[in-house]
C-alpha cells in the first residue's frame, strides 16, 4: 500500500515538474568599465549573474576585469567601434573605418589582450562601422580565430549588418534587446527594465544593456533579487548565447588544475 502511495505521489510530483513553465531568461549587461573602480566594483557586486563589458586599454581595465571574473561574472571585451558622429571622443583601442586589414587584426589583438578572461565581445559605439559588411566580417574572421569567443551587436543604430554577418561567419551571437538607461532618470530605468521583462516572457529570453550609473546600480540592487520569483532566470551572457555558464574563480582554477576543491579554500 505505502509503495502504491509512494508512486502515486512521485507520478504527480512528476507531471508537475513537466506542466511547469521553464523561467524566462534575462541577460544584463553592463558596458563602459574600465575607468573607474569604485563603479565598477558595485557592479560587480551586483546579484546575481550580471556579465561585465570592460573597455581596452583604459586605466583600470584588466583589474576590473579579474575582479569580475573572481567574482563569478561573465566578461567581455567592450570594444570601441567607430560611431556616425565626429564629436564623440576617440576611445583607446578604437577600429576605425580607415583601417587596413592588418591595422585591424593588430588592434584587435591588442585591445583583447588588456582585458583578461574575456569570454566574447561586444561592440561599443559603431554607428558608422557596424553598418560596414567588409569590416564586420574582419571582426568575425578575428573572432572566429581565437576558440569560444562570441559576439553581442550593442545595436546603436537599426543600419547594423552585424549580427547578419556573424551568423553568415558562423559565429555565435546575439542582439541587444533593451538599453535599460538611454535616459538614466530613476522612472525611465525602472520602465525599460519592465520592457526587458515584458520581452523576455515573449520570446523566452531577453537582453538588457545598462552602464554604470548610480540610479542603474541603485535600480537593480533592488529589482535583481525579485526576478526569480517573478518568474525570471538571470544568466550570463555567455549561457544565453551559447548554452553554456562560464567557469569562474575557484571553480575555474580548480578545473584547470584537475584537482578536487577543498572546502575552506
């Protein structure tokens, strides 16, 4: 009799699990680190799996970038692309339309290397490049070079080829879905968050793209925490767009080393 009931009780612990929806994935971003620390470690605080997009070459840019990765967070390479307007200030490691090929490859190479862990990259800025087919697919021939990198389009203008040559290139990528601070006023963050949300119920997962101002920070230290109740998972952006989370800090060392963890440690 017990066994009867047993299996009667496990069957319908069973069929729930099946007619249970899988939550909803979002993916948050933060662009635009590398210059300040004390910005950059409240993100890096921030719960949960917020990934890090970290500008090359800037003052605190590989430090940050090991903070994060230690911290468990997904990291990219942030890389500066060249935007429409002339007015905005040159960032270090910017690819620019007047680059040759080899020019590109070097600069590419270059900035990578300042920002350590990075597990793909994302553009900054390119408003004039990203719509440049023969560029694009430079930057895909370089990142499809270097083993596990993919690519998010930030998307700063709808003339964006980007995304449309890297799944020519076959690479791996993904396009932003929501700036979550275009206006950073507190009423308009917490409004595109609910976009983000609204968006990821729709198609089953979902990126935001914020950066670090306070009224952003402020915002998700508060609104993070809800998301699993509300029906919503948080992942890297490396497992939105590869299926996979990516190995961090101890975790990571520990497997490269090919020895068991220790408790303690």
């Amino acid at each position: 009799m017990r066994a009867v009931l047993a299996q009667a009780i496990l069957s319908v612990v069973l069929a729930s699990a099946a007619c249970a929806e899988p939550l909803s994935k979002i993916a948050i971003i933060i662009d635009d680190l590398g210059w300040q620390l004390a910005a950059a470690e409240r993100v890096i605080n921030l719960p949960g799996a917020v990934s890090c997009s970290v500008l090359p070459q800037t003052p605190r840019g590989a430090e940050i970038a090991v903070m994060a990765y230690d911290k468990g967070k997904d990291v990219l390479l942030h890389l500066p692309l060249q935007p429409m307007s002339r007015d905005e200030r040159a960032d270090p490691g910017g690819i620019t339309l007047d680059m040759s090929r080899a020019r590109f490859a070097e600069m590419f190479a270059a900035d990578l290397a300042t920002v350590p862990h990075a597990v793909g990259i994302s553009s900054h800025r390119g408003s004039l490049l990203t719509r440049h087919p023969g560029h694009m697919r430079w930057l895909m021939e370089e990142i499809g070079a270097r083993d596990g990198l993919f690519f998010v389009d930030s998307y700063t203008t709808h003339l964006s080829v980007a995304l449309a040559i890297a799944e020519e290139s076959g690479i791996p990528a993904r396009r932003r879905d929501v700036f979550l601070d275009s206006d950073a006023a507190p009423e308009s963050v917490a409004r595109e968050f609910e976009r983000l949300k609204r968006l990821a119920r729709k198609r089953g997962a979902a990126i935001g793209i914020g950066h670090p101002y306070p009224a952003t920070l402020a915002f998700l230290e508060k609104a993070l925490p809800k998301l699993e109740e509300e029906g919503f998972r948080l992942v890297g952006i490396r497992e939105l767009v590869l299926g996979q989370p990516v190995e961090t800090g101890v975790k990571a060392m520990v497997a490269r080393a090919g020895q068991p963890e220790r408790k303690g440690d």
